[in-house]
C-alpha cells in the first residue's frame, strides 16, 4: 500500500461566533486556527500562534476577540 499524500490535520476544537453561526473558530491538531464561513464554504483567515493542537477556543460577543488554548501551555 503507498500513501500519495499525507492526512489532513484534525479538528480539536469548533466555536460558533456568537453574533454569526455562520462563522465558525476551527482549532487544529498542526496548531493552527482556521475562521471558516460556512455560507460561502470558505476559509476566511488562517491563524498561527501556538506550537502545539489547538485545546480550546472562546469567541467573545461583548470584545470582539478570540482566546485560544493549546498543548504548548499557552493562552493567546
């Protein structure tokens, strides 16, 4: 058996953005967090900050701000 191409990275976490659930905060096993439009099925914005899987992800109505948590310990 060959492998012509490695697996994608897994999904670890999901948040909806409160005022839109078509927008979703999607947190992934290489450390990166993809803000995905589910109306038009696109990635809006890649984000990269952690060194490990993405463990949480907190969208915040009141702040206009996303929390992230990974296996790298941090909190960004």
């Amino acid at each position: 058996m060959t492998t012509f191409m490695p697996a994608p990275p897994a999904t670890t976490f999901l948040e909806f953005y409160p005022k839109d659930n078509n927008v979703i905060a999607i947190g992934m096993d290489d450390s990166y967090i993809q803000i995905y439009n589910v109306r038009v099925s696109k990635v809006k914005t890649k984000l990269k900050g952690h060194h490990k899987r993405i463990t949480g992800l907190a969208l915040s109505n009141s702040l206009n701000v996303l929390i992230s948590a990974g296996a790298d310990s941090l909190v960004n």
